[in-house]
C-alpha cells in the first residue's frame, strides 16, 4: 500500500487519465471481451475498473458473444500482469478481488487461448523495438480465436491541441528518465501506434483519437 512509484503513479496520473480509463471500459463492456489480460497494468488503475464492469457487461440486454471453447466460465473476468512485483504487490492491496500476477510480457505465465482479449496500456512506447514485437506475439498467443486487442498508446500530434498535448506528455516521459525518453521518441519517430499496428498487420476495427493526450484507443483484431 506505500509503495512509492504506484502512490506516484495513482496520485499524479490515475485524475488525468480517468475518461480514457472509462472509454477503455465502455469498449471492453460493448463488445463483451471478458475474460481480459491487462498486460503491464502498473498499479493497476485500468484493470481495476474493468474489473467493476464486468459485472454491468453480464446484465446488458443483448445476446452475449461466443465464449471460445477453451475458457472455462469459472475463471475470473479480468486479470493484471507486470513484471515489477513490487508493483503487483501494490496494485493487489489496492484493488482486491482482482487477480494480478507477476510475469515478463515477452514470454507470458498463461495457457495459450485463455482469453478473449489482451490490452496495452501505454505499454509499448517504454519498450526497445524488438521487445514490442516479442510482447505482440506473446498477446497474440494468449487471446483465443475470434478475439480481440485493445491499444492505448501516443500518436505524432495532429492538431493544435494535441500538440500542445504532446509538450506535455514528452515532460512526463523525460522525468520519467533518460532511457524511458529515447524509447518514447523512437515509437513516435517510427509513426506511433498507427504505424506499430499497420508493421504487424493488425487491423484497425474500433479507433478513438484523444487530442488532448496525443494519443489514441485502438480495438484491433
């Protein structure tokens, strides 16, 4: 529960962020893609509010979407993962009742299949090229067929907003440290998460750009 880094994380970044955090939701609740992983969840802020929807997402008045064959209904809905125990330790404390676990995203602790959705969460600016690629491919594997991913990632400004948005963001990487600043300046040099997206040929089924955090929401199959 006093574990710096996520008290920083929550206190200064969970207000900003709260309606991206809601649209992410809205979009998982619509299109029913529980169960969920939420790979490199931080403190967990996002998986905790997917958490709390799934429970709405089960009374919408709508037929509910297929459940691959290979996903038990008595596994829990939403699941967090990240490599910094410390972290997880954190985020467990904070949201419980929601199953979070400590794994490297490039080579993830999960059966293949067992899940109907993975999320990025300003996940791959922070990381070197090759290592985006290995956590795409370790998704991939883990959500079953028919299933979907979720990005939430920078984009090379627009408009006037959101380039001021981008001043703002670039700030925060820097403090963020050196090597955190470079990663982000080479995801955006190579096109940003449009760019990521089209080099894996993902297809693009659900985009929403954010001006005001130079950023975008992307539902991809």
């Amino acid at each position: 529960m006093c574990y710096l880094p996520g008290l920083l994380y929550d206190g200064i970044l969970e207000r900003p962020l709260a309606g991206l955090r809601r649209k992410v939701a809205e979009i998982v609740a619509e299109a029913d893609l529980f169960p969920l992983i939420d790979i490199c969840c931080g403190p967990g802020g996002q998986t905790g509010r997917l958490g709390r929807v799934n429970a709405t997402a089960g009374r919408l008045d709508r037929p509910r979407a297929p459940r691959p064959r290979q996903i038990p209904d008595r596994e829990p809905p939403v699941f967090g993962l990240d490599i910094n125990l410390r972290m997880i330790e954190y985020a467990s404390a904070r949201r419980p009742g929601v199953p979070f676990i400590c794994g490297d995203a490039t080579r993830l602790p999960l059966r293949k299949g067992a899940f109907r959705c993975a999320l990025f969460s300003f996940a791959l600016h922070e990381q070197e090229p090759e290592v985006r690629r290995l956590m795409l491919d370790a998704a991939r594997a883990a959500v079953a067929p028919g299933g979907r991913l979720i990005f939430v990632d920078f984009e090379n400004p627009w408009d006037s907003k959101s380039r001021r948005a981008h001043i703002y963001t670039s700030l925060i990487e820097f403090l963020a440290g050196a090597q955190h600043f470079r990663r982000n300046r080479d995801f955006l040099r190579r096109g940003g998460l449009r760019a990521f997206l089209a080099e894996n040929g993902l297809t693009e089924v659900r985009r929403h750009d954010i001006a005001a955090g130079a950023c975008a929401i992307v539902l991809a199959a």
